[in-house]
C-alpha cells in the first residue's frame, strides 16, 4: 500500500480559545466530535499544524477536518504528500472535506 502523508495547517481567526481538533479519513468526523473523543488529533489555540503518514489502498480517499470553535474560524488548508487539496474557514458547525486519489 502507498504511504501517504496528509497534513492539516490552521490559524486561528477571531478565536483565542483552545479547541479541539479532529480528523477522519474515509469517514465522517461526527457533529461535536470532540464530546465523544472521536477523532481528536489535538487540544490548542492559536494554531494547529498536525502530519501524519498513512498507508492507503490505491484509489479515491476523503479526509474530513474539523474543530470546536463557536467564536471566530480558523484558516484551515488540507495537503497530501505536499500538495494542497483544500482550503477553508472551519468553524463547529462547518468542517473541511476533501477527495484525493492515491
């Protein structure tokens, strides 16, 4: 299986809390993730800069980002293997989601 780095970038715009991260991967990151500790990567303010490498079966692939700000966004852009595949301003109530194909 090809190994695949996926990286997430965020700033926070208007928001000077911590918040918590997620990220999902062929699946849906659920509404209020964060209560249910489902997908957390991380708990910061400020910014987020998270990579990972994963090994992916060749084909299409979803990666869904989101996090718990209610105050602000955050300036978010999603890469895989250096290149960017998205980006947005993320809030609780809108997340990132991109396609890609390994």
């Amino acid at each position: 299986m090809p190994l695949v780095k996926l990286e997430v970038l965020a700033k926070a715009i208007g928001d000077p809390w911590a918040r918590y991260h997620g990220l999902a991967v062929d699946r849906d990151l659920p509404p209020r993730f964060w209560e249910k500790h489902v997908g957390v990567i991380a708990i910061c303010s400020t910014s987020l800069c998270y990579a990972t490498r994963l090994n992916l079966t060749p084909g299409r692939h979803y990666v869904v980002y989101g996090n718990s700000c209610m105050q602000g966004y955050w300036d978010s852009i999603i890469k895989v293997n250096g290149r960017i595949i998205a980006r947005g301003n993320v809030t609780a109530s809108r997340f990132l989601k991109a396609e890609f194909t390994v």
